[in-house]
C-alpha cells in the first residue's frame, strides 16, 4: 500500500480485454468474473478501491512514466527504458 519513502501507492489498469485478462489470469488464476467480484468486495466492504483504469496501452505507459508511485501492468513489447520492471510473467 505504501512505498519504501511512505508514499501512497496507486494502482492502474488496462481496459477491459486481451491483455487485462491474461494479465489477471497469470497473476492470480481468476477469470474476468471473479476479479470483478473481488474488487465488488473490496468496495463494499470499503477496504480499497479498484485501480485506475487507462484509456490504453499508451495512455497506460505515459501514465506510469509521469506518476513513480503508481505500479500497473504491460504487454512486454510496451516496455521501454523510463520503466522500472518489478515482475515479469511468463
């Protein structure tokens, strides 16, 4: 939830589709339907709140250029030397 500086941490995620699906089946194994009942969870037992969501892959990538304490997800291609990886998926 925090950074090592104490820095709030911010979510982002893609749009719904390709990409965010096999990102959340990678990471967790769950599909589209029971990631969006976790976050449903989440929101109404006001724990969190879902991540941020992108407009796109570009909007995505500039946003996490700009913003050093969000953390998201990107298809590998997409990455370029601004970014700081912190966890690659099969």
């Amino acid at each position: 939830t925090t950074l090592d500086n104490g820095r709030a941490v911010s979510l982002l995620d893609l749009p719904i589709g390709a990409v965010r699906n096999a990102f959340y089946q990678q990471l967790t194994g769950k599909n589209p339907i029971q990631i969006r009942a976790y976050w449903s969870r989440q929101v109404f037992t006001g724990r969190a709140l879902p991540p941020r969501e992108a407009r796109g892959i570009e909007e995505a990538r500039e946003i996490l250029v700009a913003e050093p304490n969000t953390i998201g997800y990107l298809p590998e291609a997409e990455i370029d030397s601004r970014l700081r990886v912190l966890l690659r998926l099969p």
